[in-house]
C-alpha cells in the first residue's frame, strides 16, 4: 500500500516541476524525496514522470492521480497544519494586479476562516505559481487555456483615454482629426509596448498605435495621479477613475462607436474543486466584486 508521505512528494513534483524545488518546499533532501517518487512508481507500476533537462514532464498517468489525489493531499495537510497550531485559521493565498485588487477586490472581501496572503504582478507569472501550488486563487487580466486551471469571468473594464483637459478639436470632428490630436498629446503608458493604448487605438481608429511614449510607469495608480497633474494623457480602466470623471477633474478625450473593453477572470486549480471552503470564499468574492 502506498504511503501517504509518497503522495506528498508526487504533488510537490508535480506543480513544481523538479525534484529540487519540490524538496526544498518540503524541507526534505533530493535523494529522500526521489525515493518517494521511486517506490510510487514501483507501487503503480510504471513511471510517472519523464525527464527532460528543464523539467519533470507528467506522464498522462501522473495526471490522473493527480487528479484524484491533490484534493486530498492539500485537505489533509491543512488538517495536519490545523493540528499543529490549534485555534489558528489556514492561509489562503491570493494573486492579481495591484491596482484591480486594490479597487475592487479588498473592499469585497467576504467574511471568511482564511488568514490572506496577497502577491501582486502580472498574470503569467503568477499563473505560473498558481500552477506550481504557491497560490491558491488568482485574479488574470487575461484567459490563458492552461491545463489544471479554471477560469470564471469575473468582471468587464473598459479601457478610456483621459486627460486633466478635454481633448483640443472642433465640436463634431470626424475620427482622423480626432487620432490627429491625441498623437500630439504627451502619452504616460503602463509599458513601453502601450498595453491598453494598443487595445484602445486600435479599436477606436482601426489601425496599430505609432505613438511613442513620454513616461512609462508600471502603476496605473500612479499614471492616474500623472493625468490629474497635468503631466500627459493615458489610457486607463473605468474601475480607476469613475469618481475623478464624475467630479470633472479627469475629461474623457474620445469615446469610440465600440468600446474596447477586456475581462478579468478568478482562476483556481481544477484539483480544488472539490474544496467546499474554497470554492464558497471564491464564489462570495466573485458576487461582491461583481456588486
């Protein structure tokens, strides 16, 4: 019969990838853990990885147990950590953009039997250690087909030029004049290759945005500010500055026959679902978000 501490091990390769990191997140040697990985294979009866030099690449038998196994694993070992600190409540691991989380999914947090610990970045990396078991739900900015995950829309932004100023053009002009005016404008973009600029220009005018930007700041709350100031014109989420445009300290420049818009959607391994507390914290935090 194989060992509970067997499975252990197998999960921990498996979202890791090697059998280094898979030891030092279990605090065991190599050769120790290779051997749990040894004799779950002589039990099964044929192997479960296939080596390659980057990575332990799961055979399609490894993603059955898988499958049937990792629900139970991470429930017992939360048993086992919730023996070890009694009264303390289990960690739930949290991922998204700063800026999205900030606005709209910390003052939606539901009650909850978690103690949350939040890790802000872009969303490959993140799926990455969501995959990898180093997080527990994810919030993407993007749907990324990935196998072991699953995608639930969560909420829709729309992408708006802004500026502190309206936009410099005669009442009633036509899309030329319009894109004329904006490439004038000093730009203030998230990246150096215009993430939502693009999205937005390309849906407003039908054409690849040539315009180079003044300032690239990777922080959407502090490109706000920027605009607020004066400083230049950017494109940015309708979440972010729905007070500033209703208060008139921010002008929305121009505002296309089709908006463009892009959803955000909560991840969670497809080997959680069975995890009643999970998925009840992460179908609450879907509807107050949505509120």
């Amino acid at each position: 019969m194989a060992d509970f501490e067997w499975f252990r091990s197998f999960v921990a390769i498996y979202r890791h990838g090697s059998v280094s990191a898979a030891a030092a997140s279990r605090y065991m040697t190599q050769p120790a853990l290779s051997q749990h990985l040894a004799a779950l294979e002589a039990e099964i009866g044929e192997p479960l990885f296939r080596r390659t030099p980057r990575r332990m690449v799961p055979t399609e038998r490894a993603k059955q147990l898988y499958a049937q196994i990792a629900p139970a694993v991470d429930r017992l070992e939360r048993v086992d950590d919730a023996f070890k600190l009694p009264g303390r409540a289990p960690v739930l691991r949290l991922g998204g953009p700063s800026e999205f989380m900030h606005e709209r999914i910390i003052p939606a947090l539901p009650d909850s039997p978690y103690r949350l610990i939040f890790t802000f970045g872009e969303t490959r990396p993140l799926l990455r250690l969501l995959q990898d078991g180093e997080l527990d739900l994810l919030v993407a900015t993007q749907h990324v087909a990935t196998t072991g995950l699953v995608f639930s829309r969560l909420a829709v932004e729309t992408f708006l030029p802004v500026g502190a100023r309206p936009l410099d053009v005669p009442r009633g002009a036509g899309r030329e004049a319009i894109r004329a005016a904006l490439e004038k404008e000093r730009w203030i973009s998230y990246g150096s290759d215009l993430p939502m600029i693009r999205r937005y220009w390309m849906q407003a005018f039908g054409v690849r945005c040539a315009i180079l930007p003044d300032c690239v700041v990777p922080d959407l709350r502090v490109i706000k500010t920027m605009v607020l100031r004066g400083f230049g014109v950017s494109v940015l989420p309708d979440y972010l500055i729905r007070d500033e445009l209703k208060a008139g300290r921010l002008h929305v420049l121009h505002e296309p026959d089709t908006p463009a818009v892009n959803e955000l959607w909560l991840v969670r391994r497809s080997a959680d679902s069975g995890d009643e507390r999970l998925s009840a914290f992460a179908d609450a935090l879907a509807a107050a978000a949505a509120r």
